[in-house]
C-alpha cells in the first residue's frame, strides 16, 4: 500500500474536497445542529415524558456499542456528577447482575441490527426492568421492543448516515423527563445552535487560515494525538475526538481522561515518538497533545493539566488546546464534538482519503455474522 501523504492545499480545493467527499461526510457533520432538533422532536413524539409515570429508576444502564456506547457516556456527562441516579454503559451483549426491575435500561442502535442492543433488550424485559429503545424504526430492534412493551424511538433517518447526536439526544431527553438533567428543552436548542455556528466557521468554502477546523487537522497530520479530557464531559469528546479519527482518517489516536492519564499515558513523553528526528527524512510521527478542556474543571484536575501541558513542551511535545464554550453541559459538549468532528474529516480529505468507506468495521462485523 502506498505511502499517503498530508497534503494541506487540498483542504482549500473545492473541486478535490466535493470529488473525494463523494458521500457528503461534510454535509452530515454540518447537518449535527437540524439532528439534535429532529432527534428531541422524535423522542417527545415517541412519548419518553412517560417514563416519569413509574418515578425515578434506581440506576440509568444504556447499553450500546460504538457511537451508541458513546452516547450513554454523553448522556452521563450531561447528567453530571450531582445527578441523584448512577448512569452507567454497558458496551457488550451482557446486563450486570445487580440489574433489575427497579432500573431503567437504555438499549441504542445505530442499524437496529446490533446484536448487543438486541440481547439487551431481551435480557431486560426478562429481569423486568424499565426500557427504552433507540434504532432505525422497522429494525429488529424496534420489533423486540415493541414486543417487550418497552417504549421506542425511531432514528429520523434522511439520506446522509446516522450522526452521534440522533442516539444521543433522545437519552438526554429521556433524561430530562426523569428530572435529570435541567432546561433540557432550551439545552438542545442551546446545542443546536452552537454546531450551527461550528458548522459556520468550519465550511468547506472557508480557507484554512480562518477555519477551526481544518486548522486542526493540519495541527493532527504527521503526528500520534494523545487526547486528553479535563472531566468526564470533556473525556467524552475525547472519545469520541478519537473514535472519529479511527473512523474517517483511518488514523491512530491515543485518548483518556484527567487525572488519570497522568499516571500512565503521561510516560510516553519520554519515549521514542516523542520528539521528531529534525534530520529524519519524511513526514514522520511525532506526538502532539490535544488538551480538552471543560469550563467546569475540578481545581485538581486543572493543575494536573496546567502541569502535563508544561511537562510536554518541556520534552519539546506540541500541544493543542481546544477550550468548551457555553453555560449547559449539552451545549459544551457540542462546541467540543462539533470542532472535533470536522477536524477528523479534514485529516483524511488531507491525506486524500475519503472519509466515507469503513471497510475494516465491516469486514469485522461480517465475519462475526458468520
């Protein structure tokens, strides 16, 4: 396979981004604002304010793989550390054994075929529990829900892929009827219209001097990001930051949160990628760290990334810091995934890749079906 090579002037050709871009991966990143407005209209529609009928459950279990575990990470973020009812994600085929009738499980999928989703869902109306669902309406999914009576949330789906916003937002919603998460209703129209504005100033049609986020994918290219969140909210974006370069770049990235990560991952400042050879020929990897960071930060936590951020400029690693914005928890978190998610489309529409195909998670979930 040929070497591909970051080539930054074709962030700024229209003709080369629109011919590699054949799918429309832009379009959909630009379309997240109008996706967290069609996904609340479809949970209020599918009638989740229910859920508030049986009081609060004792814990919130999403159970989900992907971009669907990552939504029950975003719906714990949003909650916060305050919330009275313990959110967790279950990223296999299997509920824990402590849960029961008094919990509300959460089972999402992106093609409503997903065997975890599916087993959940079965193991849950068998135990009891609360259940919610969220998939493609006419999937499995929506088949084993409707007949374990569990309430279902059909994805709005139009012609471009399923973003994370459409898995997410329902749970928030859900959430919001629990009396879990405040302003819900004004925090998705907040979220809205911060991805608006990301989608604004990260358009295609704006040149990479002025442009966030292909800005940030000629800071990502020829380097192995370590990318770090400075609270659970911030480390969600990290993941998903980093699931988003797996997927659309093809490309490695190394995520985890603060304080944790600085007693492990911090170590690799002193290994071989850390500093580029100035006399090596070729692009190169040398590390770079990307520093999320929430408005909200534990005093802690932010001496611990005031200090890692020093200790890597002092061993000449390059660091990036990408600042939320924004009073609710949903609203930050778009700021941070919104800029994220452009940034990883642009380093692969960078190297020439289109960031559409995912032939190596297919192969995978093919072989698996087998």
């Amino acid at each position: 396979m040929p070497v591909l090579e970051f080539a930054p002037e074709r962030l700024d050709d229209q003709e080369f981004l629109d011919r590699t871009d054949a799918a429309g991966v832009l379009r959909e990143v630009a379309s997240s604002g109008a996706r967290v407005r069609m996904a609340r209209r479809a949970a209020v529609e599918a009638g989740v304010g229910a859920l508030a009928r049986e009081g609060r459950p004792r814990a919130i279990v999403v159970a989900g793989v992907g971009g669907c575990g990552l939504a029950g990470d975003m719906l714990a973020a949003v909650c916060g550390h305050g919330a009275p009812v313990q959110v967790i994600t279950v990223r296999s085929p299997r509920l824990p054994g402590w849960v029961g009738a008094a919990d509300l499980v959460v089972t999402v999928s992106r093609s409503g075929r997903a065997e975890e989703a599916l087993a959940v869902t079965t193991e849950a109306a068998r135990r009891g529990c609360g259940l919610l669902s969220v998939g493609p309406a006419g999937s499995p999914l929506e088949d084993v829900a409707r007949r374990s009576r569990a309430l279902f949330v059909p994805i709005p789906v139009p012609d471009t892929p399923v973003t994370v916003w459409e898995l997410a937002v329902p749970l928030v919603t859900a959430a919001g009827a629990l009396g879990l998460v405040r302003g819900e209703e004004e925090a998705c129209e907040a979220a809205a219209r911060r991805l608006e504005d990301v989608a604004h100033r990260c358009r295609p049609g704006s040149e990479s001097f002025i442009n966030p986020g292909k800005a940030l994918a000629m800071e990502l290219a020829d380097t192995v990001p370590m990318i770090w969140g400075s609270s659970r909210l911030a480390a969600a974006a990290a993941y998903r930051f980093a699931g988003g370069l797996n997927a659309h770049a093809r490309y490695p990235a190394i995520w985890g949160e603060l304080p944790e990560v600085g007693h492990n991952q911090i170590a690799a400042f002193d290994g071989p990628v850390a500093a580029k050879d100035i006399f090596a020929e070729g692009p190169g990897r040398t590390l770079r760290l990307f520093l999320l960071r929430d408005t909200e930060e534990h005093p802690r936590v932010a001496r611990s990334r005031e200090a890692a951020a020093e200790i890597a400029e002092d061993r000449g690693v390059p660091v990036t810091e990408i600042r939320a914005e924004g009073v609710h928890p949903l609203e930050r978190l778009a700021t941070l995934i919104g800029l994220c998610d452009y940034g990883s489309v642009y380093l692969a529409l960078g190297y020439g890749i289109d960031p559409a195909p995912m032939s190596a998670i297919r192969e995978l979930e093919a072989r698996i079906a087998q």
